[in-house]
C-alpha cells in the first residue's frame, strides 16, 4: 500500500542515487510518509555535519565508521553499532574521524528533504 506523499512499501537502495548535501557528505532517502523517514547520510572522513537543529525528533545508527558527536554542548565519539537521539530542537552535529555511514530516522518526516 502506498499512502500519499510516501515512498513506496519495498524499496531497493541500489536504485536511489545519493545527493550531495555538503562537501563530503551525500544523502538517500529511504522510506518516508508525512510521520516517518529514514534517511542514509555517507560521510568521507573529516567530513562535518554542520551544528544545527530542527523541530523533529531524530535517532541516528552508526552504521559504519567512527563520529565525533555534538549533541546540546556535550561531545563523544560512537563508532559502528552506536546510536544518537535527538530530541526537538536540540543543536547536534558530527564529524566523520573516518569514512562512514548514518542512518537517520526523523518524526515527523523532513518534507525540507524532498523539496
């Protein structure tokens, strides 16, 4: 089933082409309907997601790599495996300390992502 605005229900990564967002740094977005996204960010190394923030709730898994984490002033490193949550409008960022990926889920849906 598909709903308005969503994407479809099975989806194939290879057929999604990655958009470059900042220097670095290259997104896909996944599956999505208004309350829900997810979203793959692939990050080179020394690569930065610029601090900023935003009224969506958002969980990020490492999928692969290692990340200086800046969430609300405090900083870590998470590696493969590790997560992140941020709550609305917290400021947040990372910086790749090697090549990885992101796997990022917002609530509601970032429809500034599909425009």
């Amino acid at each position: 089933m598909n709903l308005p605005d969503a994407s479809p229900a099975f989806i194939s990564a290879d057929s999604i082409e990655w958009k470059t967002v900042d220097p670095g740094v290259q997104r896909k977005i996944l599956g999505y309907d208004d309350h829900l996204m997810m979203v793959c960010v692939k990050f080179e190394k020394d690569a930065i997601g610029s601090l900023h923030h935003h009224v969506h709730r958002q969980a990020t898994f490492v999928q692969s790599g290692s990340f200086e984490v800046t969430l609300d002033g405090q900083k870590t490193i998470l590696k493969a495996g590790d997560c992140f949550f941020v709550a609305p409008d917290l400021i947040h960022g990372v910086v790749a300390l090697e090549e990885g990926m992101l796997v990022d889920v917002f609530a509601p849906a970032r429809q500034d992502f599909l425009k």
